[in-house]
C-alpha cells in the first residue's frame, strides 16, 4: 500500500487524547508493542502519524487521511515521497480538515457576494 505523509499536521490533536498513537490504540484495542508502518522497518519508537492514502477512480483521483503508527525518521516533514507501509497495517481514518482551504473558499465567495450585490446596486440606481 502506497502512502504519503501529510505536512502541516503536528498542531491536530485527538479527540479524548493525549497523543495520536494513544488514540489509534484505543481505537483498535492494541495493548502489544508496534513497530513502524513503513515496509523495511523495525524501529519501535513510534508516533501516530498522519498520511494520505491516494485513491484512483475513472473520473478523478482523491485521497483520504489516516492515522498510522510511524517512527520519527518516517514521520518527519522532509520526508516526503510516497513509501510502501506493511499489508497488515491498520489504518485509522482521520478526518482531517485543512481549515486554511475553507478560510480561503469562504473569503473568495464573501467577495463573490459582495460584488454581485454592488452590482445589482448599480443596475437599480
Ligand atoms: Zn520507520
């Protein structure tokens, strides 16, 4: 399964928890240890990671936003390309919401509005 971290993460915190890997335990039941996601590797001090998951269909490509246990050299900003992460991995879908995108999407149709209202003003006048 191919995967992709998501940037500008690190400020989200989990509903009810402290950490993201407290809260992916609790969602799975998982007392044993984990070990990192990514394929090749076996390290076990790891973190709840955010990563998108591309999906591809005949009309458009998504993706979706999970929770993953990660170690900090796979959970790192600068690592950036795609990686293959182990078949048995689960994923905790994440809703995470990027609020920067709808800040912007609401400024742009605030604007829309006004200049559809002043210029229904300046038929009328
Ligand atoms: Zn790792």
């Amino acid at each position: 399964m191919l995967v992709q971290n998501v940037s500008g993460s690190a400020g989200h915190s989990p509903p009810k928890y402290r950490t993201w890997i407290q809260y992916y335990r609790s969602q799975f039941k998982i007392k044993h240890a984990l070990t990192c996601a990514e394929y090749n590797c076996t390290r076990t001090d790891i973190h709840g990671a955010h990563i998108n998951k591309y999906y591809f269909n005949y009309i458009k490509a998504y993706h979706k936003t999970y929770i993953i246990p990660l170690c900090p050299k796979h959970n790192n900003p600068n690592f950036k390309q795609s990686f293959y992460i182990k078949c048995n991995t689960k994923l905790l879908e994440c809703n995470y919401i990027n609020y920067n995108f709808i800040i912007k999407k609401y400024i742009i149709i605030y604007l829309l509005v006004i200049l559809i209202l002043s210029y229904i003003k300046i038929k009328l006048y």
